[in-house]
C-alpha cells in the first residue's frame, strides 16, 4: 500500500507540471533570422528569375511576329501574278493582291478530230474545255495572262489603265464557274490577251495586309471589292482580323527581277515591342509572276 502511494503521488506531480511553448522573444529573434536568410537567397535568386522572365517575354513575342509573318508569307504566294501592290499612307503600311484558289490551261484550239471547245481571244466567248484536271469552282473570277497591278496615273485621280491584262481594272476578268473539264462564265466575254502558256487563274477575293504603328496593329482585309485604284486605305467593306498587336514598326517592299520581271521578291519586316523588350524579324517571299 506504501509503494502505490508513492507512485500516483509521482504521476500527479508529473500531471500538474505546465507545458511550455514559445515565449516572444524566441519568436521575434526567429523572425528576424528567418527575414535575413531570405533576404540573403533573394539576393542569389533574383536575377536567374529575372533572366527566365525576360526570355520568356522574349520568346512570346517572337512567337508573335514569326507566326504573322508566315501567315502573310503562305498567303502571299497564292497571289494572282503581276498583282501585288503596296503603299503607304497616313503611317502605316499596305500590301495588296489577288489571292488564287487553283488554276489550269484551256483549250486554244480544236483536237486533231476537230472537237473541243477552244477559247476565243477575237470574239466574246462564254466558255472553254480545260487540259487536263482542272479546278471545280463556283461564282470567282476567271483570270488570263496578267500583265500589271498598275493604278491610273496620278494615284488614284481617275482615268484609264495603263495597260492591258490588268485584272484590277477588269479587262482580263470574268465570273464563271468550274467543273473540272470545262469553265463556263456567267456572261460571254472578250479577253484581251492569250496567255503564251496556255494558263487560266481563278481568284477568290483581294486581299490586304495594314501594318499600322500608330495603332499597334497588324490586320489582314479580305473578300471586299476588287477596286483599280488601292482605295480606300482600309480598304472598306468585307472582312478583317487582327494578326498582331503590340508593333512598333513595320515595312513592306516589293520588287520584280529578272528580264521580264517573271519573278517577285516581297520583302516583310515588322517589330513588336513589350516592357522594353524588342524583337524585330525580317523574311522574304518569292513569288512567281509567269502569267
């Protein structure tokens, strides 16, 4: 009976001992050292983070003006020949043609059996076979042997085209449809000039690029009026959407080489600037121009 005293007399003293915890001095001095050991990896770690931030803004915006300018490039290289055009106006930069869905060659003549049916250059003509396998369309525009994209002289102020075969003018243009073995137009038409080649275009729509700084915009026009003159800047009515944002600068130029100038070189260039970061990019597209 002695020994069970002296042992719950031992677990009650254990039992009413208070437990202890942090006093406020311990909490502060941690405190302070935990604020001077992540002040101290702050230091270590700051410009790694900032290296990563700025390549991946780097990264976003080339990502940016590359994806554009493939877009431009793809689109550019379906473009009716000899119909690219470019202005500037107001600041900002334009870029025009007429984009082609397929193509293929007429029958110029009789086969050897004197059946076929030819397309006629010294009359109107409401249709012609295709050689070959040819394009299946419905309402676009037929095109033959275009020479020139070129507006009246001065810009834009009226007037005839300088030349013949120039499909913004509308001389060598004309609605039809396709079927694959023959086109047929919506209306007997005279083309004014025969293709040495054989060839025949069909053209959806025109389309335009505006690059405009001001706004910081990169936005493509498309399925408006075929227009001879590159007016309005905008061009009104039809469709748009915007490619990029964020640009800074731009430009586009276009030239023609070679002794007939049968092949094109558009040259494209746009800056897109963020937080002080610039990326600027610059690619080419050749185009061919044989009509």
């Amino acid at each position: 009976m002695q020994l069970k005293s002296r042992h719950e007399t031992r677990i009650t003293s254990h039992r009413s001992r208070p437990a202890r915890g942090f006093t406020l001095p311990e909490m502060i001095v941690v405190i302070a050292i935990t604020g001077i050991v992540a002040s101290a990896v702050a230091v270590f770690i700051k410009r790694p983070v900032e290296g990563y931030v700025d390549a991946a803004r780097r990264a976003e915006l080339t990502d940016i003006a590359d994806t554009a300018l493939r877009r431009m490039t793809r689109d550019i290289r379906t473009a009716l020949p000899n119909s690219i055009r470019v202005r500037q106006s107001g600041g900002a930069h334009y870029l025009e043609y007429l984009q082609t869905t397929g193509g293929g060659r007429y029958r110029s003549a009789p086969d050897s059996g004197g059946l076929g049916d030819p397309l006629d250059f010294t009359a109107a003509d409401a249709s012609f076979d295709v050689l070959g396998a040819g394009p299946v369309f419905t309402g676009q525009r037929v095109v033959i042997y275009n020479l020139s994209a070129e507006e009246p002289a001065p810009p834009c102020a009226g007037g005839a085209a300088s030349t013949a075969g120039n499909a913004y003018a509308g001389d060598n243009l004309a609605t039809g449809n396709g079927s694959g073995s023959a086109v047929t137009l919506a209306a007997a038409f005279q083309y004014p000039l025969a293709s040495p080649g054989k060839r025949f275009h069909v053209v959806d729509h025109a389309v335009t690029y505006e690059c405009n700084p001001a706004t910081g915009e990169l936005r493509r026009y498309w399925n408006y009026g075929i227009n001879e003159c590159q007016a309005p800047l905008p061009p009104a009515g039809g469709s748009s959407a915007l490619l990029a944002t964020r640009v800074t600068d731009c430009s586009f130029t276009y030239a023609t080489g070679g002794v007939t100038g049968r092949t094109g070189v558009v040259a494209l260039t746009l800056q897109i600037e963020q937080s002080g970061e610039k990326v600027r990019l610059f690619q080419q597209a050749h185009v061919s121009n044989v009509p």
